[in-house]
C-alpha cells in the first residue's frame, strides 16, 4: 500500500520512526526547530523536512509538495503550557487554548488536519491537556472541522515496551489498542554503556555517539554524591505550595521516571548525570538514531518525543485497521 505520510511538530522523529516500517511513498516532517529538523534528516534521509512556523503554514503548501493529500496525517504540537510542571498549568484549558501562548497551536494542528483531510491523524499530547474543560474543547474544534469519530486514546508507555514511565493521549479518528509488553529495568537498559567516571582513564573505549560526560560545578557534584535512589539532587518550585524532585537518581531495578527534555537524571552507580545516549535508550531509541545540534538540544529533542517502540505500535495498529 502507497501512504503519504505528513509528521506536523515532528521534532527528531520519534513518531515518524514507527511509521517509517510502512515505507511511505512520501514523507515530510514540519517544524520550526531546525536543529530537531537537521535530527530528523539525519535518521530518515528518505524524507523531506521543512522548516516553517506552523502557525503560518497553509494545507496547500502540503500538498503541493506530496502531489495529493496525505494518508496519514501526525502532530505533537507544544505540550508546555499542559505539563503539570508548568506553574500556569491549573489556568483554564479554554484560556490556554484560545490564548496567545503556544498551546494554541493544538488549533493549528486541527485546522490544518481539516484541511488535508487524511484517512489517519493522530494528535500526541500530555494527557494533562484534558483536565477541566480541555478534552470538550478538543472535541468541538475537531467537530468544527467535521471529525465526528474521535477517541482519547490514554497510552501509558511504559505498558508497551518503552523503559521510562510516559503518560501520553493521543487523540485520534482511529481507536487505538496496544498489546501490552513488560518493560526492561534501567540497568538493563543502559548498564552496558561505557563508564564514564573516573574508571574511564582506567577502561578506554570506543566512542558511542551521544554518550559524552555533562559536566557539572564541585558544588553540584557533592550533592550528585549525596543522592540515593529515588531521591532528587535539585527540586523546582512550581507554585507556592509544590516543589518537584530533579536530578533523580534512577533505581537500577526499577523502570525508569519519565524522561523529561529539561530535566536530567543521575546514573544509579556512577556519580554523575546520565548522557543523551542514556535517555535516548530510556525512550527506546536505537543506538544508531543519532541526534544533532548542542547538548541541551539534544535532551530536549529526546525527552519531548514519542518513544520509538510505541510508535511502531501504534503504526502497526492503525495499518491493520487501514488494511480490513
């Protein structure tokens, strides 16, 4: 089967990597960071990226560059403004929405879905966006734009394979039903990395990409030192009376906290931060998915994508309804 293939908000890919098995006759990822862009063309050099503010961005352009309109249409737009980490996060999701943050370009991903009419689309988001009045929302604009069948598909990643915990919705014509999988503990995930504390001058190895030490100041290191598992190094403040762990030291035995793009986490045994290669693996990335740009982009790009074994999943779900 031919499938064209539109990633809205696709940052590095992480959605559109499940999607690629179906070796889609055309594939565009869209975004405005061109860093995650340059991640992207990287691991899907059969695709095409474009750079634009999708604010801005009018159907017509899409389907220009497919020939026709897409088959299958994906999209995560910001989820900032939603997470429960955000101070603003008890606001009205109304106000949020119809606001002039970027939580409104959810209403940019349902105009533009609209308007390429696919036989699939699939929105991702933080499940808190459907807190208070957001899932009613949701529906009418989707409604407003004639999509009558929509299903609030709650994943709860961890359930399916991905090694960190991740709860996500992901808002969808299609009704989405995952098989369940038993996931790998950190250890196992990332134990067989090389070292890089001080038993790196002790073991030399070979460079794996991404897996490069973050420095950090004395002051910071000694309170690395002090930290058990479970327990956070640092604590944010994100209203008057709610503080959240950062800098977790990870349990080796357990599955992974989720893994957050601005957020870092301390490795169980060696005292220091875990790598960009080490989340990546805790979002079920391959080692040969190589992610570009500077550091702090590269957590970012990570920790705010779909984890790659779930969306292959939902890939292999929507195919087989596609397919009766």
């Amino acid at each position: 089967m031919s499938v064209k293939l539109v990633d809205l908000f696709c940052g590095a890919g992480g959605f559109s990597t499940g999607f690629a098995q179906l070796k889609p006759s055309l594939h565009v990822g869209i975004d405005y960071d061109q860093i995650a862009l340059e991640t992207f063309s990287r691991n899907h050099p059969d695709g095409i990226t474009y750079h634009t503010d999708i604010s801005t961005l009018h159907a017509n352009h899409i389907i220009s560059m497919l020939d026709g309109h897409p088959d299958i249409v994906l999209a995560s737009p910001p989820c900032e403004e939603f997470s429960l980490a955000n101070p603003k996060s008890a606001e009205s999701a109304i106000n949020r929405i119809y606001g002039d943050g970027s939580a409104r370009l959810i209403l940019d991903a349902i105009r533009l879905i609209g308007d390429l009419n696919p036989s699939v689309f699939i929105i991702e988001n933080v499940a808190a966006v459907l807190k208070g009045d957001g899932a009613s929302v949701i529906r009418s604009e989707l409604e407003r734009i004639g999509m009558d069948r929509i299903h609030f598909n709650l994943i709860r990643c961890h359930h399916h394979g991905n090694p960190s915990k991740r709860l996500r919705v992901f808002i969808s014509n299609r009704k989405i039903r995952l098989s369940k999988t038993i996931p790998s503990r950190v250890i196992d995930v990332i134990g067989d990395l090389p070292p890089l504390d001080v038993t790196t001058i002790l073991s030399p190895h070979r460079h794996m990409p991404n897996h490069d030490y973050v420095p950090v100041s004395k002051d910071k290191l000694k309170r690395i030192r002090r930290t058990r598992w479970g327990f956070g190094a640092r604590h944010v403040r994100v209203s008057r009376r709610r503080t959240l762990k950062d800098w977790v030291r990870l349990h080796p035995k357990q599955v992974s906290t989720s893994i957050i793009g601005k957020s870092r986490y301390i490795h169980p045994y060696e005292n220091r931060l875990l790598t960009v290669r080490e989340h990546a693996r805790l979002m079920s990335y391959p080692d040969e998915y190589i992610f570009k740009g500077h550091t702090d982009s590269q957590f970012d790009q990570v920790g705010e994508s779909v984890p790659p074994v779930v969306s292959q999943k939902i890939a292999e779900e929507v195919m087989r309804q596609i397919d009766k």
